[in-house]
C-alpha cells in the first residue's frame, strides 16, 4: 500500500471541502493510504509575486516537516503542487540557495535535505494505483455520461519540468475519466486558463475567462465539468452564477472533482463525496445515472 501525508493547503480545508471529502473516501480503496501533515503551513504561492524568497522558506518548512516524517507529500490542488515541486527543484539546483534556507530553517529545529517526493493526486493515481486498478474498482460504470475535462495551468507548466502531459493538448485526466465508463468529449481551448489567479484585481476579465470555457463547453454534449484542482473548482462552480449574470447567459454546468466521480463509479453515495457542497447542483446528473443521495 502505497502511503503520503496528505498536503491540503489553505483553499481546500476552507472553501472546498468536497475535494477533501471524496479524496479520503476513494483513495483507501485504492490502496492509497493518507497520513496527516503535522503543523503545515501555507505552501507559499499566493506571496510569490510579492516576495520569491518568502515563498521559498513557507515551502522549504512543509518539505523539512514530511522530511522528518520519513513520509513522500501528495497534494489535492494544482497550485501547492507546483509551488513545492518548483521550490524543491530550486533548492537542489541553485547553488548556496539550500544552505541559505537551512540556516533559517535551524532557527525551528528542521533542516531541508531533499529526500522526500512532492506528488499531486493525478500522480498517486496513475503512477501508483494504474488505469487498470482504478477499472477493476469501477463497480458502476458511468456509461452514457458525457463530460469534458479542464486540467488547469500548474499541474502540467512549464512542460518540459513537469512532464506530465501536454497543457496545449490535455490526456491524462481523459485517460482516468475514460477509465470511469464516462465519456469525455473534446473542445476547444481546453489549456485555456482558469481565470483564478487575476480575479483579485481583474474580476470581470476573470469571470469572462470563466463564461468564455464554460460556454464552449455547452456547445459540445457533455453534461458536467471535471477538474483536479480546488482553483480552478471555485472559480468554475462556486463563481460561475456572477460569470452567467456577466454575460447574460444561463449555463447551469455542474463541476465535479475527479474523485467525486471516481467515487460515484466505484458505488460510493453521493453524499459521501461531498456532492451536496457543489454550488451548482448535480441532481440532474445524478438523475441520469439513477443515483440517489
């Protein structure tokens, strides 16, 4: 069994508790088990911009924490993914940069040494459990859905660091989609940005972002919308009603996490996923797959 202290990050335990929900409820059934981080703190992202150097030494403590654990990291959101895979790369490959962070880090009792890996759950799924496990759990395949995919930005740029799919040409969530029974349909645009990290200071460019995907999205046939990443969730569920009043227009287009579906194929109830915290709700999927709560 495959084993991670699981990184939830500021937004999650705050705002999108479904994601955490429906992870800690599939992924033991996967063989996936999940240790609690002790006394994490921010992983640093929303200060890059303000100070790199700050934002380096929130990441370097998560990293000496798991380190003092024994135990690899694995994140639910895209975006303290990239931050502590991006500042562990920094760490090891920009000289004096460790033994800078150290001598603060000494200061707490930790030291970064570089020995434990930083894993999304896109990752743990198909790197340790597989397409072929996650189909042998599928008890009820979810065919004659159709859904389209939205990856998001940090989880797969810049590519050649990453190396994880193609941002201009996204697979690997339509690969573990497929592997539900569901269909997932193409559309263009699909690496189009969510809009999430300018809504701060540009809302109304934000919430176009937001209208802009989600009206390509109503032309195709899919009845709802996947994503790995807390962000990109918030902006596409939670604020797609003021990106509607924006433009004008209705589009009613539930957004799911990947483990909430994953978990609605594995026979799991719904509202053991966390489903009814959606903003917009999801009965009339529910309803085609005869789902109950």
């Amino acid at each position: 069994m495959a084993k991670y202290l699981l990184y939830l990050g500021c937004l999650i335990p705050y705002r999108e508790l479904g994601y955490e929900i429906s992870a800690r409820r599939v992924l033991p059934e996967l063989s996936v088990e999940l240790a609690e981080m002790p006394d994490f703190n921010c992983c640093g992202f929303p200060i890059e911009s303000i100070s790199h150097e700050a934002m380096l030494l929130l990441a370097a403590r998560n990293l000496a924490i798991a380190e003092q654990e024994g135990t690899d990291i694995m994140t639910l959101c895209n975006g303290c993914f990239s931050t502590l895979f991006h500042a562990k790369h920094e760490l090891e490959e920009r000289p004096g940069l460790k033994e800078w962070v150290n001598e603060k880090l000494a200061e707490l009792d930790l030291e970064f040494k570089g020995s434990v890996e930083v894993k999304h759950v896109v990752h743990v799924l198909l790197e340790d459990v597989g397409l072929d496990k996650i189909r042998s759990k599928v008890s009820r395949p979810l065919e004659g859905l159709v859904v389209a995919q939205h990856t998001g930005c940090h989880l797969v740029r810049p590519k050649d660091l990453m190396k994880l799919d193609d941002p201009d040409n996204p697979k690997v969530l339509k690969d573990l989609i497929r592997a539900t029974g569901a269909k997932c349909v193409d559309y263009p645009d699909e690496g189009q940005c969510c809009g999430g990290p300018i809504v701060g200071i540009d809302s109304k460019q934000a919430l176009g972002l937001v209208a802009d995907k989600l009206g390509r999205i109503a032309e195709t046939e899919a009845k709802a919308l996947v994503t790995v990443c807390p962000d990109c969730h918030f902006m596409y569920d939670f604020n797609q009603p003021m990106a509607e009043r924006q433009v004008g227009r209705k589009f009613g287009i539930p957004v799911l996490y990947y483990t909430q579906l994953l978990g609605l194929a594995m026979g799991i109830k719904p509202d053991e996923l966390g489903l009814g915290m959606l903003r917009v709700k999801a009965d009339k999927l529910l309803e085609q797959l005869d789902l109950g709560k």
